[in-house]
C-alpha cells in the first residue's frame, strides 16, 4: 500500500456484544472456567465479537454511515445484540 | 401441490427433506440454488432444509439469509406462499427477518441430537392441521443453536397470537428455549420455522411416523 492510499483509507473496529437481558450461556461457561482457575469475584462475564475493517475511503462522515448499516443489515442480529463503531 | 427446496454450501438435511416430500407428495420437489433470483411459477411450498450454512460463520444462519434467493422467497411469501424452515432453515428465517425472536446457543452448550416430544400449540395453521392441539409428536432433533429467544413484548404478542406453533412438550426442552418454543409461525400463517426435524420421522424405517401429518398438511394431501 502506497502513502496515497493509506490517506485514503480508514481503520475502523466494530465490536458486537449481547443486549443486556440476553442469556449468554458462553458468558456463563467462561465465568465459571475463571472461578475454576482461582479468580474470584468475578462476575456478570458476557463473550462478544471484534471485527477490524479498513475503508477505501477519507470521509469519516461516509465512513460511520456505512458501518452502521453494515452493523444493521449483517454485522449484528439487532434482534439480541448491540454494537459500537470506532473509527481509528 | 408444487414444493422447492432450496439449496445453499454447507445445508446437508436436503436429501431427507427432497425424500419427504417426494414420499409423502407423491412427486419430488424442484431444487433451487442459493444464488437463484426467482422461485420457479406454481410453487406453492418452499422448504429450507437444516445443515449449517457456511460452516455457521458470523450466526447460524447469517450468511446464508443475505443471498440473492432469500429475496426471491420474500416475495412468494408476501405474495402468500407457504415456506417451511427446518432447523438451520429456521435459523435462516430468523435472520432473514422473517419471522420473530433469534435462536441461540443451547443453554447447556453442548450439540443436542436425540428425540423429543413435541407438543401441537395450534393445530389450525396450514401446517398442523393433520394434527390435533395437544397432541404429542415423538420427533428428533439435532443442533447447537435452538435456545429460542424473543425480548418481552415480542414473547407477549406471539404468545398472544397463537405463533407458537409447536413447543417441547414437558421434561424435553433439549436446548434452554424460552416457553419450550420449538416451532414459530408468522402473523400471516405461511411462514413457518421450527428446531426438530418431521423430515426423519415419516415412515417404519425410521421407526415411526409422527413427522408425516405437517407435510402432508402443508402439501394439502391430507388422507380423508
């Protein structure tokens, strides 16, 4: 990748967790897998999903449009889940 | 009656599924591929089988709703076309948006696959009407992913409208679903997706045939 197209080209994370009310039987798992290995008090552990994405793109603006609607239409099931978008 | 089953990378129940309806319609359905944009005229039954779509990526399911065909049985649906989801084929329903809830991992987490009984909630759905309300169904069931979820207003307004069309009858909820919810209908009635699998449960050769009434209801060949 060239300096023209890294100018051109956003980083963006999407990060995609249960809504809160959701059973989360993975969470559940991975809170009792902790208590066994000796951390206490830990609680309330919910798994999620990372996606890293690049954007052949400058438009930060056009940039965050489209990830929510990526977000919407594949990214997440809005039905249980809820997502951020960070833009590096 | 005319039926499709739709074919898509990593759904493997379709051969069961084109052996149901051929045994119990008396001919065998026209296949349709994933990237298809039309369902052939004169369909009046679409079927997606079970299997896991692109190896269950993303959510079960996920991939597999965004393909071109989904659009095409949209639109038979809305034009009143009966569609049937099996299992993964529900899962794919959820996605797609056509009908209610999400499915998700099973609450004990692990791949369930053993026979059930199901109970009928309604029998007067195109679908079940072979059957009678109450009556118990001996069917398998095989997934990872059938914890039926839906948030509280969505739970209250199926509940309210007669959608839930089949439930885990007591002591054999496998996966965790909420209200034993094993099978959901649309507000319209012609779109149907359920977790266990009739297609396995038709004839002597396996064993029983407590699968048989909901295709020969959806296929219209009841026997009199």
């Amino acid at each position: 990748m060239d300096a023209f197209e890294e100018e051109h080209m956003i980083k963006a994370r999407v990060t995609v967790t249960l809504k809160n009310g959701v059973l989360d039987p993975q969470g559940k798992a991975i809170e009792g897998a902790l208590g066994s290995l000796g951390f206490d008090g830990v609680g309330h552990v919910r798994q999620g999903k990372v996606f890293d994405l690049e954007l052949q793109t400058a438009d930060k603006a056009k940039a965050e449009a489209e990830l929510k609607d990526m977000c919407e239409k594949l990214l997440a099931n809005t039905v249980i889940e809820n997502y951020t978008i960070a833009l590096a | 009656m005319k039926s499709a089953v739709v074919q898509l990378p990593g759904l493997n129940r379709d051969r069961d599924m084109i052996a149901a309806l051929t045994k119990i319609g008396g001919k065998p359905p026209v296949t349709v591929w994933q990237t298809e944009t039309e369902i052939p005229a004169g369909v009046d039954l679409i079927v997606i089988p079970g299997g896991f779509s692109y190896g269950d990526y993303l959510r079960c399911g996920a991939i597999a709703a965004r393909m071109p065909v989904m659009q095409a049985i949209k639109a038979k649906a809305d034009a009143g076309v009966k569609v049937l989801g099996v299992c993964n084929g529900f899962q794919i329903l959820l996605e797609a948006g056509m009908l209610p809830g999400a499915l998700m991992r099973n609450a004990s987490l692990k791949f369930v696959c053993r026979e059930i009984r199901l109970e009928v909630a309604n029998a007067e759905t195109a679908f079940t009407s072979a059957y009678a309300k109450g009556q118990i169904l001996r069917c398998p069931v095989a997934h990872h992913d059938g914890n039926y979820f839906a948030d509280a207003d969505t739970m209250a307004k199926i509940e309210g409208n007669g959608q839930v069309v089949f439930r885990y009858a007591e002591g054999t909820n496998p996966n965790g679903s909420m209200n034993d919810i094993a099978g959901v209908i649309n507000e319209k009635g012609n779109v149907l997706g359920m977790m266990p699998h009739p297609e396995n449960l038709i004839e002597s050769a396996h064993g029983g045939s407590d699968g048989r009434g909901l295709f020969a209801s959806a296929l219209d060949v009841i026997a009199a």
